[in-house]
C-alpha cells in the first residue's frame, strides 16, 4: 500500500523526492521511489520521470537490489535516445556516471552470462567514445570484471591504472581502494597500504568510503604489525556499515577480523547485529561477501568447542553455532560455484578458500573495552571461583563434607561457601540420603544450613525482602532442629534485611534503631549461646548502629557504635574468637571514617594489618587493606591507597572466591588510577569491575559501572572506544527490553549520543537525542532530566541548521525547567543556540537568535534570584537531575572526576559576551561592541591568582576586532588590545597574548 499520497503536481514531487533522498537506504526508501516513479508518470513532460527514474536506481543500487537498477537505467537510456535535448548537463552528467552502476549491477549476478557484461562494457566504450567523454572509466570497468573472473588481470590493470583520470571516472577515495586491493591480490600489503593511506587518514572520502578500505585494509595492518591501527579501524569502520544492505561484503569482513584475533564472542555480538543482512541482501556477489565472512567467524568458534552457542541466522528459526555454519557454508559453495561456471575460471571459489584457510593472526586482541570470551557468552553455569591459597580437596565422606562445612562456617573462613554449593548439589538429588550419624544431625538442620548460605548470598546481591524470607524460614529450621542460637542468628539477620530495605536516610535510620532494639531483646532472651555465636550477635548489632551512622552522618549516632564495639572486643578476646576481634576492629575503623576522623581510622587499620600479619586469620587481609587503601585516598595519599588496594585485588584472588566485593575493589582502584593521572588504567578497571557484576548477576550495577567507563573514555577522546562499549551495552536482552531501569538506560543512550557527536555523526547523534527528549518528556518524577536533555537536542538540532524543530526543544527545555530548574545547563544551551542560529543565517536569523538570549536572560535572573533565596552563591555549581547524577552511582569514578573543571564567568556575563558574538554575526555591530564592552567590564581584568585570563583575553580580541575591523575605529581598538597584551604579559600570560597580538598587526596594517 502507498507509503504516502501521491503527489498532485511536479512541485510537489520535487518536494517529495528531496524527502526521500534524506531517508537512509532500504526497503521504505526503496518503495516510496517506486511510488514517486509511478506518480511522475502522470505529467506530461518528461524530466520529471527522469528525476523519479534517477532516484529509483540510487535507493536499487544502494538498498542491494542489483537486479532492478539495470531495469531502470534502460527506461532512461531509452528516453535520453529518444529526447536527448530534455537532458540538461547535470542530468546528462548523471546518466552517463551510471553506466558504471550498471556495470557493477551485472557483474553480481551469476545468472547473466560473461557474454553479455562484455557485450555491457562495448555498449558502454562506445557511448563514451560517441560523447567524446574519454575512455578511462570504462578501462576501469573493464579492470574490475577482470579482477572478478581472475584472467588478464595486470593488463587490463595497467589499461586502467595509466590513463588519465576523467569527471566521470569513479572518486579519488574509492580509485584508491580499487588500486590498493590490486597490490594486496599480488601480496604486497605494504604497498596497498601506501596507497590507502589518504583514504585511511580521511583525506579522501566518498559515500561508501573509508569504510570500504578500512574492512579490507583491516588484515594487511595486522600482517604487517599495526596492530593499533588495525584496532582503531576496525571500530571506527565497522560503525560505517554496520546493518546496511548494500555493505553486506564489508560487514562479513569485520567479522572475520574478530575471528582471526582472538575476539570470537565480540564476532558473534556483531554478527547478531547485522542478522538483518541474511534477509536483506538481493546481491548474489555481496551475499557471497557476507556469508564467507560468517563461516570464518563460525568455523573459529566451531573449533574453539563451542559449536553448540547461539548463533543469528536466517530468520525463522534459532540456530547454533554448527547448524549455522553447515547452512552458510552449503549456500556460500553454491554461488561461489555459480560464479565459477558463470566466469570459467576458479577465481571465486579459490578466493573464499583462501579466506576460509587463514589462521588466526592473534590469539588475543583487546578490540574493545569490554572484551569478552566465549566462555563469557555460554549460557553455561558460572565458572566455579578460583581456589584459595589454603583450599583442600573437599571430603569424599558426606558426614565429614557436612562437618568441615560446620566448623569452617563458624570460623567464617571463606571456603564455607564450596562446602555449602557442593552439599546443596547433593541434598537436592533425587537419590539423596541423609547421613544417620548423631555428630551430623537431622536433616532439617542441614537443610536450615543451607537455607542460611542461600539467605546470606541473596542479601549480598541487595535483595533485601527475599533474604529476610529465607532468613526467617532458616530460623524455623533451626527451631525445628533444636538450634535456637542459630535461630536467633538468623532472625537477627532477617531484621537487618528488612531494615536495610527502608527507602530514605531518615526511615532507614528508624529503621536500624527499632531492629538493634529488637535484637537486643533476642540476644538477651536466648540462653546457651555458644561464644562465636554470641560474638556475631554482638557484631550484628554493632553493624546495624553502624548502620544508622552511615544512613544519618549524625554526632549522637556515633558514641553508640563504639559501646557495641566495645562490648564485642572485651567479650571475643575473652573467649579467642579471633575472626570477631580482626572483624570488629575493622568496623572500628570504618566508623571512624564515617565519622570524620580519618587519621584515627588509618591508625586502627594499621595496628589491625600488623595483627592479622601476626595472628591472622589471613583472609581478613583484604577487606582490611581495600579500607586502608580507600581511607589513604581519602587523605591525599593516592599512591599509599593505590599501593593498598592493588595488594586487596591480589589478595582476594588468592582467598576469597566471590566472598568479597571484587568490583567495588576495583572501582576503588579505578579512583585512585584516576588521582594518579593514569585514566587509561583507571578504565580498564572499571570495565574489569562491570564484568565481575555481570558475571555476579548484579546487572544494574555492571551497567552503572559501563556507563561510568564510557563517560570516562568519552572525556579521554576515545570516541570509538566509548561508542563500541554503549552499542555493546544496549544490546544486551534485558537492556534492549526495556527491563533495566529507564533512567540507567537514557544514561546510555545519552552518552552514546554525545560520542556519536564527537564522532562527528551529527545525524545519528541528533536522532538519538530527539527520541530520548520525547521519551524523557513523560517523566513526571524527573522534570530536571528533561530540561537537560531537551536543551542538548536543541542545541544539536542547531547545529544541523533544523531551526524550528531547535525552537520547539527549547521550549520544552524551558517547560520543564520551570518544574525543575536548571539554570546553568539551560542558559549555557541557549546562549549556544543564539550563536548557531546567527552564525549559520547571519542577519536573517538575528531576531530568532536575540529570543534565544532573552530566554537566556530570564534564566540568569531566575538564578539570581536562587542565589538570594538560598543565601549563597550558585556559580559554577552544575545541577542534575536523576539521567546526569543520580542514576550512575555505582562506580567510583564519575565523568566529573576526569577534569575537576574550575569556576567559570557568571551567567551575566557569558550572556553579555554572547550578546556581543550574536549581534557580530548578525552583523549589528554597535549592539555587539556594547555588549562585549559589559562583558568585560563584569569580568574584570584578571589578577595573578585568577584563571580565566584566557577567557578575558578571547573577549577582549572579539571587542577589537568588531571596534577595528568592522566599525573601523582602530586607533581606540589598539588602545585596547595593545593594553590587554601588556597587561597578560606582566601577569606571565604570553599564551593567552597570541591571538592579541596577530589582531594588533592586522589592525596596524589596515590602518
């Protein structure tokens, strides 16, 4: 059915053509130019159907349909025999350019006969020759069907090769690629990537290059030991074609470069991505392209053992690995085998073998910042944790498994777990007997064993409802077995869980108040306690007042911790429960940091690191070293901290499995890389962390962690580094799904949107941000987030010179800015509106800008009355809503901790200076000389101690160059630029006096 009305006049098709022209390639695109055909072929004249024609063969030719572009191209053969005078030179032009996609076109089906190409390129040699328009783009054609079939290769190279380039021959970027693809068939890789290198540096490019040179470019670098070059590309390039038809053959090479460097898991990540390129391309050459690229991705995961993952296939079914690669692989043989009778040559089939024959060339490359295995991607069991350092093979005998488990449990020794996974295994089959041994107990009392480690296990993953369940129901176990100070323990445990989901400082904190009451009240009421579970009963309710001081920060809250401390040190030295002594001085030190005294907190960790040196227990050493290390930060000592939680990660690795918190670990030392200057380290960290979450089931916190790395590697310029981690991210199931926080998920997405505008895809990056400023629009609880992003999209809709649509995303940012205001983000969007607006349109957009300002204006005014409000200053104080701060906090590092930033101009007065920017490109430049002289006058001449001499500088430049350049008065312009100079100069800034001096000679030399 139509796709849109038909339209009644050639105006209206003109209009509707130039529409369609701005929709990617594909099927939408493809169907409205076949409607379009059918429209213009109500008029009368015929230039319109020529246009709708044109149109027609590009979406064919693009969108993969090379069956129907040579169709197409007859019709306007036809009509440009028939009225060649209708055909002006841009359209006489076009024509004979497309004598080349025709050519192409033909040469992709196997089922047209080499006859009839050659037959194609002497009809195309003599209309060239006829139209005098010289002879070197159809050698170029006639070169590219010798390259294909593999006869007379280097003739017709060097037919093509020497002669001199026409207007009509193919662009320089994509000539390059042709000749670089010649050396590299020869096995001169240095060669071809000479040749490529304006291409690859991006000095030349066309519509499908440097994408096409990156994928084939792609090995040759890695051959030949430019290996981060080879990095670089692959993500840069691959985001230039990923799940674009008429790119299939690129795509396939991509992921051929994942199999051959170590990176199947990410192959099959992208191979999932571009499933749409099973179904999508109607090329029989690029299909082959495509699905050898495949199979080389297959066959390597085949033979790494994991023919049994999933795999993203033909549509209508699941498929595995192996079942995949035997589809591929039958259809790939066929038309590599329809090519070869086609040719009469082996050319295609030699050329896949080849490709299918390759080795690996890395075993390992780190391609992106998250770089997985295939182990990663198995929907297999979690691997088992590492051994510790003092592990035994577990007991044989069932009653010693069950009794080892026991007495390591009361030591808190971290093997307890092994024991508990591997009796809960046991116990769960169907064959399973209990022991009948006295010192082994009912089976009610294993079972409430195991309730317990499970309780303890969901509650470290923040499930706090669930944990508080099981903890009650293993206290009924107990009960039942004749436990009651187990009972007790658990019930207690149950009572923290529920404390600990109260939402909200002040109910949490009522909330740890009326369970310590409460578990007081049950300490005291249970008799015949042994001493390590009296000693956990006095840490527990050491832990829950502590608690309470973490959720308030409240003076009055800490004395009450310290009494339980000490209550719980006198009674565990008494009784030598040593796990208790180190773990209750732990608690010591850590509430002395919350309390403010981080020097008395150092001191305790200290003594206690030298005790558990000593006396022991060993596996209490990392927690202790991961809070000195965390406390050294805190007091500037960034290389000590460093040094501390480095020893913790080691430490842990030998010890505690999964018993410790090995991602906040090394989010920790991604903070203290970051004090350090060592960014890059500090981000490996942080994806090391997000996998250990991932790997943990703690999902929302692994993605906070990527959304913080990302964020991380966007302020450090790794634009592909960032984009590849988010596009990896998204992918997830229950990300894509929308199962994962919404907000978390904009956090994303808005990061991604960021980076594809550093990146230089303003398109992508605007459509990002349109739709997430319409998502976020319903967002009644968070109106801040709006504001936000709105005003971005705004400024990026400016940016690419959408106007009315920049207009009416900056009212919504104002609308909602009045629910929730964000003054400084907004005006700085604003301001940086009115200068798009002015600079691209110039006078004619004066007014639309100047409204901007004024918007700008009312926001300034609006924070000055906030300030006066609060009775402080706002300054450089960014505001957030829950997308900027208050979703992504899992990690330790912040985007905000890359570059501390320093305070900037008020608001008054970067509006005064972007008054003066506006009015100058408006070409208003009284009203600009004006506004800048106000904007210096706020700012002030800088002192010594100040920092924004620079920014001082800049509007000072702006000043004379409007004064002396455009309003002609030169002598008071450098009067004033010349003082700058010496006044910058005697403060030490002769940086900032460049810009002001080139200004001065050229305001002498006009003068």
């Amino acid at each position: 059915m139509p796709t849109a009305p038909h339209p009644q006049s050639t105006e209206e098709l003109y209009r509707a053509l130039q529409d369609n022209d701005e929709r990617p390639y594909g099927r939408t695109r493809t169907v409205t130019a076949e409607e379009l055909v059918d429209a213009a072929e109500q008029f009368e004249e015929p230039v319109p159907l020529i246009h709708a024609l044109l149109e027609l063969q590009e979406a064919y030719t693009y969108g993969s349909e090379p069956r129907k572009s040579p169709v197409v191209f007859a019709r306007l053969l036809n009509l440009f025999d028939e009225r060649p005078e209708v055909f002006d030179e841009r359209l006489r032009y076009m024509l004979f350019w497309r004598f080349k996609w025709v050519s192409n076109a033909l040469r992709q089906l196997p089922e047209i006969p080499l006859a009839a190409l050659r037959q194609w390129l002497t009809e195309m040699r003599d209309r060239y020759e006829k139209a005098d328009l010289g002879l070197q783009p159809y050698y170029g054609e006639a070169y590219q069907l010798a390259a294909h079939t593999g006869a007379d290769t280097a003739l017709a190279y060097e037919l093509w090769a020497a002669r001199t380039r026409t207007r009509y021959s193919d662009c320089e970027a994509c000539e390059i690629c042709r000749r670089a693809r010649h050396h590299l068939t020869a096995g001169d890789d240095e060669r071809a990537l000479s040749i490529w290198e304006p291409v690859l540096s991006g000095k030349e490019s066309c519509q499908e290059e440097p994408a096409r040179s990156v994928s084939y470019a792609l090995l040759p670098l890695l051959r030949t030991g430019r290996v981060d070059r080879a990095r670089e590309l692959h993500l840069a390039g691959y985001r230039g074609c990923r799940r674009n038809p008429s790119m299939s053959g690129e795509v396939g090479r991509h992921l051929e470069f994942c199999a051959l460097t170590g990176n199947e898991a990410r192959g099959l990540e992208l191979l999932a991505e571009n499933r749409n390129l099973f179904d999508e391309v109607d090329s029989p050459l690029d299909q082959l392209d495509f699905l050898t690229g495949v199979e080389v991705l297959l066959q390597r995961v085949e033979s790494l053992g994991h023919g049994e993952l999933p795999a993203a296939g033909y549509p209508g079914r699941t498929w595995t690995v192996t079942g995949l690669r035997a589809e591929v692989r039958g259809r790939a043989d066929d038309l590599a085998a329809r090519f070869d009778d086609r040719n009469g040559t082996s050319a295609v089939s030699d050329h896949r073998r080849a490709r299918l024959d390759r080795a690996p060339l890395l075993d390992a490359l780190e391609l992106t910042l998250r770089a997985r295995s295939l182990d990663d991607v198995a929907p297999a069991a979690p691997a088992a944790a590492p051994a510790s350092r003092t592990a035994t093979d577990l007991p044989e005998s069932l009653p010693e498994l069950i009794l080892r488990a026991r007495a390591l449990d009361e030591r808190g020794h971290p093997d307890t777990r092994a024991c508990w996974t591997r009796l809960r295994t046991l116990v769960a089959a169907r064959d399973y007997s209990h022991p009948d041994d006295p010192a082994v107990g009912p089976l009610v009392l294993l079972r409430a064993d195991l309730l317990a480690d499970e309780a303890s296990k969901v509650g470290e993953k923040d499930e706090y409802a669930e944990a508080a369940a099981l903890h009650e129901e293993a206290a009924a176990l107990y009960d039942d077995a004749g436990e009651p100070g187990h009972a007790t323990l658990e019930r207690g445990a149950a009572l923290l869980a529920v404390a600990e989901s109260a939402d909200g400082a002040e109910a949490k904190a009522a909330a740890l108040t009326d369970a310590h009451a409460s578990l007081v009240r049950l300490h005291e009421e249970t008799a015949g306690l042994a001493p390590y579970q009296e000693a956990r009963l006095l840490r527990l309710r050491a832990t829950m007042l502590g608690l309470r001081l973490q959720a308030t920060r409240d003076e009055e809250h800490i004395a009450p911790v310290f009494a339980e401390l000490d209550l719980l040190h006198a009674f565990a030295t008494r009784h030598d429960v040593v796990g208790q002594i180190s773990g209750g001085r732990l608690l010591r030190a850590t509430t002395h940091a919350l309390a403010g005294d981080l020097p008395a907190a150092l001191t305790e960790t200290d003594a206690l690191l030298e005790r558990l040196r000593a006396q022991g227990p060993d596996w209490h050493l990392p927690r202790t070293l991961q809070l000195r290390g965390r406390i050294r930060l805190g007091l500037g000592d960034a290389q000590a901290g460093y040094s501390d939680l480095a020893e913790a990660l080691r430490l842990a690795g030998e010890w505690q499995g999964d018993t410790l918190d090995t991602s906040r670990l090394l989010s920790d030392l991604a903070e203290a890389a970051m004090h350090l200057g060592r960014p890059d380290e500090a981000l490996r960290h942080l994806t090391r962390a997000a996998e250990v979450d991932l790997r943990r089931g703690n999902r929302f916190d692994a993605f906070c962690t990527y959304s913080n790395a990302a964020r991380l590697s966007l302020d450090l310029g790794r634009v592909e580094d960032c984009i590849a981690l988010l596009d990896s991210v998204l992918a997830e199931p229950d990300v894509a799904a929308g199962e994962i926080d919404d907000r978390l998920t904009a956090q994303l997405r808005l990061t991604r949107a960021r980076a594809l505008r550093a990146g230089d895809d303003l398109k992508a990056a605007t459509a990002e941000l349109v739709a997430l400023a319409a998502e976020s629009a319903g967002w009644d609880d968070d109106p801040g987030s709006h504001t936000m992003i709105a005003a971005e999209t705004a400024v990026l809709l400016g940016e690419s010179g959408e106007f009315d649509r920049a207009r009416e995303a900056a009212d919504q940012a104002l609308a909602a800015h009045r629910l929730a205001p964000r003054h400084e983000p907004l005006s700085n969007s604003l301001r940086e509106l009115a200068c798009q607006q002015a600079q691209q349109q110039g006078p004619e957009g004066l007014r639309d800008a100047l409204a901007y300002l004024a918007d700008a204006g009312r926001i300034a005014d609006e924070a000055r009355e906030a300030e006066r409000a609060a009775g402080a200053v706002e300054g450089g104080a960014v505001e957030g809503g829950a997308v900027e701060a208050g979703v992504v906090e899992a990690g330790a590092v912040e985007a905000g901790a890359v570059e501390p930033g320093t305070r900037g101009p008020s608001l008054d007065t970067a509006l005064a200076y972007e008054y003066g920017r506006v009015n100058a490109y408006g070409r208003a430049y009284e009203d600009s000389l004006a506004a800048l002289e106000k904007a210096l006058a706020l700012l002030g001449e800088p002192g010594p101690e100040d920092d924004w001499a620079g920014e001082w500088a800049e509007c000072v430049r702006l000043t004379g160059a409007v004064e002396g350049i455009y309003l002609k008065r030169t002598a008071p312009a450098l009067t004033r630029v010349d003082a700058a100079v010496s006044h910058l100069t005697a403060l030490g800034h002769e940086a900032e006096t460049a810009p002001l001096t080139s200004l001065a000679a050229r305001l002498r030399d006009e003068g």
